[in-house]
C-alpha cells in the first residue's frame, strides 16, 4: 500500500497534472478502496480471477493482499510512470499478471469472476479513439450515446470480460445519474446484468476532484430485483445506518428534489431575500466599455470577473470600470469625444453587434440600466469553484453574477448558502453547457429549496453566524476546513441525533 498512499498524498498537495487530465487519472483513496474491496470479498473462492482495468496507485490489489489470498488479479496500466519498482514486484507472482497498455487492447478472450475499476474521467468531445472502443462492444452496448464518458466504454469492456455470473464493483462520478448519456448506460446496464447497488455520495470523495460520486455493484446475471440505492452526503457517513431505496435503475429520478426529514425547515432561495433575485447589470459585451483610454471618462466601478475574487467577499481592487453616461448633454468633453470615437469605429472593430443592436434601438445606449445591488452574489456558471460571495459594501455587479439582498441572519445565511447541502442541490438544478461547464437558470435558482436560518436552533444558528463571518474572511487555504464545520452543524441540523 505503501506507493499508492504516497500517490494519494501527492494529490493532495498539488494540482492535477497536464498528463493526469489528458488521461482522465483520478486516483483512489485507500478507504475507499477497502470499502469496494469488502463489497464482494467474501465472494472470493480459492483461485478466483480478479481484473482491474486501471491499476493507477495499484491501491486495489494492495487492498485485496491485505485481507484475502488465493486469488489471481489481472492489472492493466497504459502510464508507465506509475508503475514504479513496488508496483511490478507485487505482480511477479505466478497468480498476479500486468498488462502494460491500452485496456482496449486487453485480448477479449480474457475472461474473469470479478473486477474492480476507477476508470478514467475523460469527456466524450476528447476521447480519440472512439472507432477502436466501439470495435469492443457487444451488439447490446452498441447503442451507448456518443456523449457518453470515457468511463462508461470502460465499464462497458469490463462487462465483456467477465464470466457468466461474473461482479463488478467501480467507483465513477455521479454524473451518469443525471446526464442524457446516462439514460442509455442505465439501459445497457440493465440489459447486461443487474446493477445490485448504488451508494451515492454527493459530496466530494475524491481529494482532487471537487464532485460527487457513485460507487456501483453490477452482477452479470438476469435478475428482477430492483437496485437498492443508499445515499450519502459524503463518504464519512458510511458508516452511519442508511436505510436504501429499492429503486427501478431505467426509470428512476435522480433529478428529483432532495427530500430531507425536516423538510420545514427549507424555503425555496428567493424567500431568505428581502427583495427578489435579479440579475446584475446588463453591459454589451464590447472592449469600448471596459478598456477606457481616459480616467476623465464618465464611468462606474463594478464587480464583473469572478476569477478576480480570490477569497470569498468583494474588495474594492476586484472592480473594474466600465462605461456609464447618464446626460450626454451634461457630461464632460472628454467623454463626448471618446462616445462618437466609439460611434465613427462601429464596421472597423469585432464584435460589435450587440452593440450595433443597441445603438440602433437606443439613443441612450451609452447608459446602462442599473439594478440594485446585493449583499450576495452568486455567479450561475458552475464549475469547481462553486460560491456565494459577499458583498457587503453593495458594488454593483454585471449581469455574470445573480444579486440577493440578505438582511436577517446574514452570516448564518451565508455560511449555510456555501455549504455542500446548497451547492449540491444547485449542481442538480443546473444544467450542463459542455466541457465540463454547467449553468443554472433564474427561475430555477430561485426555488432551490435551502435551509432558513431563522428556522434552526439559536444554538445552530449562532453557530453558523460565527463560521459565516470566519467565512468572509478566510483565506483561501482555509476556507475548506471551514465549509466542513458549516457541514458537520447544518447534518445535525438536517438529520438530529435520535
């Protein structure tokens, strides 16, 4: 285990790597790996055949040595870098092989009992090979949607390799639940076999992949039971009592709203405002607003690039100008001259249709219309920086950035708006915009349901208002720890001791 927890504290401290993210390596935690590995361990009979499409860290079969024997395991790997000198020794026994190289070309003949996989996370728009992977595929998995990840054309070849009867455990992201390409890997799936479990965690369970994450146990073998699906905020609460869902896999909802004991205690976002959400200020999207040649230019400072926030508030050096004449006939010379600049320049520079269109249809279109600002604002692209951010000091905001105006227990909201429950709930709202981007929309980010402040415990809440003001504060480094302590208050809110 030794050279796999070596890789896993690696990733701990480092950003994933230009090799990683063309190869799609996310690599396994070992608690996670014990908790697959003792999913089907009992199953084991002497001479058992094991494959694991991936080996990375080798964590799987470092995993199995240490509880169980007698068994043969078959690892592939196409990086050669990582199978460093402990990783080939372990594969020298007469029971142990490696297979160095595409997992696609593993020869289908190769058949096993079992197999344990964290496949790599590759977009469909980036796997290159697409003629050869679908060259692996039985007739019944030739209708996987061409959306589809690289992860699911690994489980797809897994399914291939095992015997009749055969089991496999894997660990993939959870996007599959929600995502169009996962309507037809549920289909093939069941078709297949029978997917047995799903322990879904919504949370994190990767150190250096900030998503969720489902870990399946697929049977090759026709059955009618339904698929038990435990669900988990995040991979600690494993160990807790989760009663399953007994769900049908092909027509479940995972879609549907979170439904949580004290469901009283939630409302849907826009009623925690004193005024309803809007969107910040409209600006054409034209460098003659931004990038002004003169500080005599009539101009507001606003919040419009959220890389530009580094922790989690506005700060006076995040603004930028931009242009805004309200009376041309009262503004000053400078200005004048700079907006029939802009004007004799329309056909020469790109661009400029928006701003074409606004001219056209408007004689003051070099005024913007200005909305009021927020004490909050939350930018509706969604990537891994997901956050509400304060904005205390009321900057205006374009139209990238959704605006609330919070006034009762500020801090609290705030702390409970960037816990994981609220981030979670919006993933699910949103929708993807490709290339690992998602968006949420207006109306539906106003009715996700979050839990109320002024619903909770003084205790709770007073709690929260302190991590809430740390929050703001916070430097980046230690933002993470904070969001854990908003978490760990916001489950004992959620779901009380009994």
């Amino acid at each position: 285990m030794g050279a796999d927890k070596d890789y896993i504290t690696l990733q701990k401290h480092r950003t994933m790597t230009a090799k990683q993210l063309e190869l799609g390596q996310i690599f396994t935690p070992s608690d996670v790996a014990y908790f697959m590995v003792k999913l089907f361990v009992s199953e084991l009979e002497r001479g058992s055949t094991i494959l694991d499409p991936c080996i990375g860290g080798n964590i799987f079969l470092d995993t199995l040595s240490s509880i169980a024997s007698n068994f043969g395991f078959e690892g592939v790997e196409i990086d050669s870098e990582l199978l460093v000198e402990d990783i080939r020794k372990s594969y020298k026994s007469p029971q142990k092989n490696l297979f160095e190289g595409d997992f696609f070309e593993l020869p289908y003949e190769k058949k096993f009992d079992f197999a344990i996989l964290n496949p790599p996370y590759i977009r469909q728009e980036k796997i290159s090979n697409k003629d050869k992977i679908f060259a692996q595929l039985t007739n019944s998995q030739l209708k996987v949607s061409k959306k589809s990840n690289l992860f699911v054309y690994f489980i797809l070849k897994t399914i291939n390799h095992l015997n009749k009867n055969g089991k496999f455990i894997a660990i993939i992201y959870d996007s599959w639940l929600y995502s169009d390409f996962g309507i037809s890997f549920r289909r093939i799936l069941a078709s297949e076999g029978c997917v047995e479990e799903i322990y879904h965690f919504r949370e994190a369970v990767f150190p250096d992949a900030l998503v969720g994450a489902t870990v399946i146990v697929f049977s090759k073998k026709k059955q009618t039971q339904k698929t038990k699906y435990f669900q988990y905020q995040k991979f600690q609460n494993i160990n807790l009592d989760a009663e399953p869902e007994h769900i049908n896999l092909e027509t479940f909802n995972f879609n549907r709203p979170t439904i949580h004991p004290n469901e009283d205690l939630f409302v849907p976002m826009n009623e925690i405002c004193d005024q309803t959400i809007t969107r910040g200020i409209g600006t054409p999207h034209n460098r003659s607003f931004y990038q002004l040649p003169s500080k005599e230019i009539e101009s507001i400072r606003i919040i419009k690039d959220v890389k530009k926030i580094i922790g989690m508030k506005v700060e006076s050096c995040n603004l930028e100008k931009v242009l805004h004449v309200t009376d041309f006939a009262n503004t000053n010379q400078t200005t004048k001259n700079y907006l029939e600049e802009i004007l004799s320049k329309l056909g020469e520079l790109p661009n400029t249709k928006t701003l074409e269109n606004l001219i056209h249809q408007n004689k003051k279109w070099h005024k913007l219309k200005i909305s009021p600002p927020g004490n909050v604002l939350f930018n509706y692209y969604l990537r891994k920086k997901i956050r509400f951010i304060s904005n205390l000091d009321f900057h205006p905001a374009s139209n990238n950035f959704y605006q609330m105006k919070i006034t009762e227990n500020f801090h609290a909201q705030l702390a409970i708006l960037n816990s994981s429950f609220t981030i979670s709930s919006i993933e699910k709202a949103a929708k993807p915009q490709g290339n690992g981007l998602k968006k949420i929309q207006l109306n539906k980010f106003r009715e996700v349901r979050v839990l109320d402040a002024s619903r909770i415990s003084e205790t709770s809440r007073v709690s929260l208002s302190s991590l809430g003001g740390k929050l703001v504060d916070a430097n980046p480094k230690s933002i993470n720890n904070i969001r854990k302590k908003i978490d760990d208050i916001i489950e004992s809110v959620i779901k009380p001791e009994p």
